[in-house]
C-alpha cells in the first residue's frame, strides 16, 4: 500500500512540476512553487525528491519511461537520438526552456545516463565521452547550437570529428 502512496504523491508532484516548467524558467522555479501547485505541504516534496534537481532528473525518467527508446543508430546519429526522444516526450517543455542554461545542463547528463542504462556493452562510454566532448565544446561556446534545433550540424560534428569556426 505504501508503494502505491508514494506512486500516487509522485505523480501528482510530476504533474505540478510540469505545469510549472510550462510557464516559469526551471531557474525560478523553487520547492515552495512545487508545493502550492500540487496543494501539498513542501515538506512533502522534500520527502520525496532532496531538491528541484532530483525531481528534474526523476521527472525526466519517469516520462521517458512511456517511450521506447530506439538506439539502433545512436553510434552514428546520437544528437538525432537525443533530438527524437525529446521531441516525443518534451517538446513543449523543451521549447520554453530553451534559453535556462541549468535545465539544458541537466537534461543532457539525463539523456546520457539513460543511454548508459538502456546498454549492455561498456563500448558507450566511448560515444558518451565523444558526444560529452561535443556538448562541452558547445557549452564553452555559449551553446552556439541549440541541442534540439541543431541536432544535424552536432551529428555532423560527431561524424567528422571537426569543430566548426564559430569566432
């Protein structure tokens, strides 16, 4: 019974905190925010997630969970994967928080680590570390492609093994 108290109070604290993600920035988004909008006491919320960061990461899973995750052609196009899976499950999400650099941060380490969970081959941390390298090199150039909207040129990146000037 308990199992299902927690399932329950989860979901209502996931669909509060999409709500939330749909009208405010990740950034200003707090723990007091969460709680008014579920109409639970933020204690509550605390009980269940240990900050706004663990319940975006377990927010992220908990979605994901409803699609089926196809990496027959991750090697190749891995940003056209992570592309995919968001559109299908966060697209909405995604395009309001687009410019919260936190959230776009904890979305890729999300996305990483469900590849990792969905292998069976330690091989991907190869790709892992080449598509972490892509996504750092990104960062450090003030995110000049957008993860989303510019998953062919990031491919293309990956492909190649060549950066683009971007000066």
């Amino acid at each position: 019974m308990n199992n299902l108290r927690q399932k329950r109070m989860n979901k209502i604290i996931f669909t509060s905190f999409k709500e939330l993600l749909l009208e405010n920035k990740f950034s200003d988004i707090s723990i007091t925010m969460i709680a008014n909008q579920a109409l639970i006491h933020r204690n509550t919320v605390y009980h269940h997630f240990t900050d706004k960061y663990d319940l975006l990461n377990k927010y992220i899973e908990y979605e994901v969970q409803n699609f089926p995750i196809d990496f027959s052609d991750f090697e190749t196009q891995p940003f056209k994967n992570i592309h995919d899976l968001f559109i299908a499950s966060f697209e909405k999400i995604m395009h309001y928080q687009q410019d919260d650099h936190d959230f776009n941060l904890i979305i890729q380490n999300c996305f990483l680590k469900l590849i990792v969970n969905a292998q069976n081959n330690d091989q991907i941390f190869w790709f892992i570390g080449k598509i972490a390298g892509i996504l750092l090199w990104n960062d450090f150039h003030n995110s000049y492609y957008d993860l989303i909207r510019d998953y062919r040129e990031l491919d293309k990146i990956y492909q190649t093994n060549r950066f683009p000037d971007v000066d």
